[in-house]
C-alpha cells in the first residue's frame, strides 16, 4: 500500500478541477473515501450538476475554502490497487 499526502489548498484544487469520478480513478480510491475525506477536513465539494454547467458554460460558483487554525494539516490518502 502507498500514500499520497495533500494539504487541504491541495486537495481542494483538485476537487475543483476534476469530477470526483475522475479524481477517484487517479488516486485509486472510492469516491466515498473522497467525500468522506473532504467532510473530515472541512473542504466543500461542488454541488450536484456543477459538471454539467460547466460543460456547457454555464454560471458557476465555487464555494471557498473556510479557514482553520493549523495551516499545515497533511491529509494521507492510503493507495492500493484494491481500492480502500
């Protein structure tokens, strides 16, 4: 098993660039590890259909990243090819 290690600015811009499918299948985790990651570290995740709007250039908002007391939070994501 392999880590990857982010910081909330980190994991926030990649969830913001990418569908959670997508990011999933690049780290090899389940999307529910994802959500449930982002829940425990307080990092908003973009509403249902922002993919879509997107894709048809749509108005979109992007929730801000809130800030927290310890600015040097790793966040480990555990690796392997069966998908945790």
């Amino acid at each position: 098993m392999k880590e990857i290690t982010f910081t909330r600015e980190e994991l926030y811009s990649l969830v913001w660039k990418q569908s959670l499918n997508d990011l999933s299948e690049q780290l090899e985790v389940t999307q529910q590890r994802l959500k449930d990651v982002c829940q425990e570290y307080n990092i908003p995740l973009p509403d249902r259909g922002y993919w879509t709007k997107v894709r048809f250039n749509k108005k979109i908002t992007k929730t801000p990243l809130a800030k927290v007391g310890n600015r040097n939070i790793k966040i480990n994501l555990a690796l392997d090819s069966k998908k945790i």
